[in-house]
C-alpha cells in the first residue's frame, strides 16, 4: 500500500511538471501575471517600511532646545538636567556648551566667511544649550509646561525653541505619522487581496482552458486527487517562479534606482537596504505565498470540474 | 453481467428519457442497441458510467448494485468498466502511448507493467508505430483505436462503446468495429451503440432497439430496421 501512495505521489509530481512544461505558454503567462502582482505588492511593502522609517527619522530630530544665560552655573544647569529627566515625555537630554555651540556653528557656515567673521572664540555670543529629545512629539506640552515655569525662565537666555519656527510643520507631521503608518498597514492588506483574487482568477482561467482534460479524467475513473495533483504542483511551480522572478525584478530596480540622482531624495539607499537585510524573509514569504495561493487557488478552481454525480 | 430493472430516467421536469427500461446482459455477449439520434441511447450510457443517476429503477453491473455505490467508489467502478466515446475523449496533452498509460496509472499499475501492457495493446489496435504521436496528429480512426486501446488496457470485463463510429468514415469505422469484435473474442461483454444499418446488419449479434426512451425490441440476431 505504501508503494503503491508512493507511486501515486511521483507520478502526480511527474505529471505536473511535464503539463507545466508542455503548456509552457499558458505557464509563462500565468506566471508573468503572478509576478506583476507580487512586484507591486513586495513594492508596496517595501515603500511602506521605508516612509515608515522617513517618519520615525523626521520625528526624532524633533527637539526642544533650551539656551542657558552665560550666568548659570555648571551646578544650575546639572540640576536643571536633573529636574529635566523627571519630566513625563523626556527620552534624552544632550548638553552643548558655549565652544561646542561654537564649533557646531563654524562647521555649518564653513562654506560663509562673512557670517564666520561675525563670532570668535574671544567673543562667543553663541549660548550653551539643552537638547531635549521627547519620547512621543505630539506630546510637548509636559515640557513646555516645565520650561515655562518662572524659576526656569529665569534661567533661559531666549524663548524656548521647539525646532525653530518649523514647529507647526512638524507638528502637523507628527500628527499625520500615526495615520500614515495605520494607512499603509491597511493598503499592504488591501494590496494583498487584490493579489490574492488576481492570482486566483489567472490560475482559475488556466485551469478553465483545460476543463475538458478533468473531465476526461473523472471518466476514466482517476481519483479526485490524482487529477488535480498535477494542476497544484503546476501552479504551485507557477507561484515558485513567479516569486523568484519578482524578487530580482525589485531588487534589480532598487540596484538601478540608487544609482541615480534622486536616490538621496527618496531614500532609496534605505528600501535596498531594508531589502537586502530581509531577503531570506522576502524569498521565503514570497515564495511561501507564491506556493499556498496556488495550490489552494487550483484545489478550489478544479472542484467544479471534479464533481461525481 | 450487466442487469437494468425497469430503469427510468427524467431530466429536470422533461419528458423521460428512459422509461422502464429492462435488459440483461450474459458476460462476454456482444449486445448492439440502436434507435435514432434522443431516442435513449446516450442517457443509457451515461447511467452505466455512473454520470448520471436513474430517477428509479436498479442497475447492477459486475457484482456493484449502483443503489449502494458512495461517491468516493465512483472512480473505481469506471475503473472497472472500458469505455468508449464518440467524441474520443483523449488527452490532447499526452503522446498515445501516455493517453493508455493513464487508464493503468490511475488504477495503480506499477511502472514495469505499464511498460510492458501499454505496446501489446497498441499492437492489438494497430497503432504501434503511432505510440509517440499526439492526438492532434491523428485521423478520426486512429483517435477512436487510441480510445478503444485506453478503455482495454485495463482488461475490463464489460466494455460500452457509445457509438464509437459515429464520427468516422466508412473505412476507420469498419476498423473499429473489426477491434471491437477481437476484443469480444477475449472474453470482454461488450455494449455497443450505434445507429448505423451497415454495421448492425454485419454483425449479427444481439440488437436491443430503443425508441423514445423504451425497449422496442430485443432480437438474439438481430437486423436494423429504419424507425
């Protein structure tokens, strides 16, 4: 008995391949079909991570600055750090000295003699500051509230800078972060049920083409599993290819893509890299997804054919 | 072999294709029904392939009462059973020789057996040198002979051939019903539907005649006569 299964598997296996390679016309379409697909989804989830991670980037150099009076004191400012890290919503605070501000300023101007002339280590008009990075942007005011309080005002050389007059801007894109990223979540699945119907529909329409041969078969008395064996292996090698093929076409273009100028500009060097760093994860679920979808379309798509009255 | 008692079958609230119809048939007899074109003959076969159900009536076939046969038994009884359809039915994917080795693979035969049944039966059908051809390639006749090597590769004990000349010249039909006859000589029951005169009268067998859905006349050596 169990030669014989074994017999019945090899031979199903076998005839999937010789019908994948005999209808090697209708399997290129199909499988051109799949990739499209799967390009546009792995594209997809590849310009999600990546606006993901402009976001989280934008929003982490979010910062409230705090400029000290050249009067406080090293121990006013350590306490003021101190009293700082208690406040709800801090997640760091980095202090930058009068020379450091110095050396900061000269190294932004370097290319403006003119502005460089304006200050000099004798006469330094540039404040020591505190850099304070919060958790969650969206929530300033904690801070705010903290750094406007008299005793604390007393300290500071000039209102707080929330990042200079960017503050709306940044604000408003802190707010649209939580939307975007819940957005893109919604299209990825969105984008996977299309996926999903369209390579249905393509495994549907190849296995309609061939309705006859299933027809035949359940005549001649093939079981229900021995006919639609060899269309599962078929398009299950359909959705292996296709998966494969679609990986290369999207790494290819990202390879081409961070080659041109607006690289920089779309960040390109992150969707490669976040590429790269989850191939085996991209190749296995494609190719996962690839095999599942197609086996499960054709087991579905063949039952009409298949039934015994 | 083969027993059909009082046999009626209605589509969706049509007039009977079949009423009541009774025949038996001994193993290894060579029975020929005839009748015109709706008269019957088709719904018979397909009663006897399991496609269709009766709407009342018993079929037995072999030792299987169709009455208790589940579902999943249904590819084995075809698998019992040769047969043969106009239309051919081959595989347009597979060579000849595949299109008689699936009838073996799907009933388990080992590779070995299938190597060695497969050529004796091409033989047996004049088509050895035909083996690597696809059907496109071949002429109605030849269709038919692949048709009728697949249904008997098996070695069934009944083979039904639905009017397997149907779509063949005079030339190709005389073929096929020349292999029919050969296969009868081995020991197979065979149920033949036809509706050509030529045919019926050279056979001079058995002839169950149908019309309008009812056994007509049932004569030992009979003669076709125009309905």
């Amino acid at each position: 008995m169990k030669d014989h299964r074994f017999i019945t598997v090899e031979r199903i296996l076998k005839t999937g391949v010789v019908n994948f390679l005999r209808n090697i016309w209708i399997s290129i379409a199909a499988i051109a079909m799949i990739t499209i697909t799967l390009t546009i989804l792995l594209f997809a989830i590849v310009a999600n991570a990546t606006f993901a991670n402009s976001i989280t980037d934008l929003t982490s150099r979010i910062d409230v600055s705090v400029y000290l009076k050249d009067s406080v004191t090293e121990q006013q400012s350590n306490q003021l750090i101190a009293d700082l890290k208690k406040v709800e919503n801090v997640k760091s605070i980095e202090y930058v000295s009068k020379e450091q501000a110095l050396k900061d300023f000269r190294e932004d101007h370097a290319n403006d003699p003119e502005t460089l002339s304006a200050v000099s280590e004798t006469d330094n008009t540039l404040p020591a500051s505190l850099k304070v990075k919060p958790n969650d942007p969206n929530r300033l005011q904690t801070i705010k509230d903290f750094l406007d309080k008299k005793e604390i005002q007393a300290l500071q050389s000039e209102p707080t800078s929330y990042s200079g007059e960017r503050k709306e801007a940044i604000d408003s894109i802190a707010k649209a972060t939580d939307f975007f990223r819940k957005a893109g979540i919604v299209g990825i699945i969105v984008f996977i049920i299309i996926s999903m119907l369209i390579i249905f529909n393509t495994i549907r329409m190849a296995i309609f083409n061939r309705r006859d041969e299933l027809i035949i078969m359940r005549l001649l008395g093939a079981s229900p599993w021995y006919i639609k064996g060899p269309f599962v292996v078929e398009t299950m090698m359909y959705g292996i290819m296709a998966a494969i093929v679609s990986i290369v076409i999207v790494w290819g273009l990202f390879a081409i893509a961070s080659t041109l100028e607006v690289s920089s500009l779309l960040d390109i060097d992150f969707s490669r890299n976040y590429f790269s760093r989850h191939l085996w994860l991209i190749v296995i679920a494609q190719i996962g997804a690839g095999i599942i979808i197609g086996a499960a379309s054709s087991a579905v798509a063949t039952r009409r054919y298949l039934k015994l009255k | 072999m083969i027993l059909l008692d009082r046999v009626t079958k209605v589509y969706d609230r049509r007039e009977a294709a079949l009423e009541r119809v009774s025949l038996h048939v001994e193993s290894k007899e060579f029975v020929v029904i005839v009748g015109a074109s709706g008269a019957g003959k088709s719904t018979l076969f397909k009663l006897l392939t399991r496609e269709e159900k009766p709407t009342s009536g018993k079929i037995i076939v072999g030792a299987i009462d169709y009455e208790d046969l589940k579902d999943k038994d249904i590819p084995k009884l075809r698998r019992k059973i040769g047969v043969v359809f106009q239309d051919f039915k081959l595989l347009s994917n597979k060579t000849v020789t595949e299109n008689v080795a699936f009838a073996l693979e799907i009933a388990g035969a080992t590779n070995a057996e299938i190597k060695h049944t497969v050529p004796k039966v091409l033989d047996v059908v004049g088509l050895k040198d035909k083996a690597r051809s696809y059907p496109r390639q071949l002429s109605g006749g030849e269709k038919q002979r692949v048709a009728i090597a697949r249904a008997i590769v098996r070695q069934p004990k009944i083979l039904i051939a639905d009017e397997p000349t149907g779509n063949l010249d005079p030339k190709h039909a005389w073929d096929v019903i020349k292999v029919l006859e050969k296969i009868n000589r081995f020991g197979t029951t065979v149920l033949l539907t036809t509706h050509n005169q030529e045919i019926v009268n050279y056979l001079k067998r058995r002839v169950v005649t149908i019309r309008d859905g009812k056994v007509v006349s049932d004569r030992a050596v009979g003669s076709y006569k125009t309905v």
